[in-house]
C-alpha cells in the first residue's frame, strides 16, 4: 500500500491525469492523517460537467495544495476520493504559543541587527 502523500504544488495539480491516489478501500486508512472531506469522482471517463460525480476538470479545480487524496470506496464507474489533511497541521495553536513565536522572531532580528552592526 502506498502511503498517503500531500500534494506539494499547484504544478502536481496541473500534470494529473493520470491519478495516483493510493486505493485504500479495502484497507485501513493512516491514524496520522484526519479525513476532511469526501469527493465523488467518475472514472469512467464519460461523465459530463454539473452530473453529480466530478468530471476530471471539475476534480482537479477542488484538489489542493497540502492535502492528500485517496480512494475510499469504488464502482463500476464512479468513486469516492477521501481528503486528508495530517493531523499535525489540524492541532491548534494558543495565543500563548503565537506570542512565543512572535518574540522569537523578535529576538532573532535583534540578534541579526546587532550581528550587522556590531558598534
């Protein structure tokens, strides 16, 4: 089973078809990645624009950057492609922790500054 990739470029998008969403309808899906959405797709290859299952057209303008795509379940002529996002980028950050980065960034520039202006 291939493991779960996020696509990394709208250039990724761009170059498909053809398709290589692993195929995990018979298998059990990652625990690192979180399913967020659920696209049903033709494959037929005879499907038109505004049916109910996506043309290819129509399922590359929903594909996105930093999301993982998989097929869940699958017909005769149509399937369903789940969308994952890892669970890592999904986990909120506190204020707390965006005020901690923001002095971070702070003290790194001082740090730069001083390092280019020694006097």
């Amino acid at each position: 089973m291939r493991p779960l990739k996020a696509i990394q470029s709208q250039s990724e998008i761009d170059a498909f078809p053809p398709f290589t969403f692993p195929n995990y309808s018979d298998e059990k899906l990652p625990e690192d990645w979180e399913q967020v959405d659920t696209l049903f797709c033709d494959y037929s290859g005879v499907g038109r624009p505004g049916e109910p299952a996506l043309t290819i057209k129509e399922l590359k303008a929903e594909l996105e950057v930093g999301k993982a795509y998989a097929i869940i379940d699958q017909g005769q002529f149509q399937l369903q492609l789940g969308v994952f996002q890892h669970r890592a980028i999904n986990e909120t950050f506190t204020e707390r922790d965006v005020t901690h980065a923001r002095q971070d960034a702070s003290l790194l520039e001082a740090e730069r500054h001083w390092l280019q202006h020694p006097e």
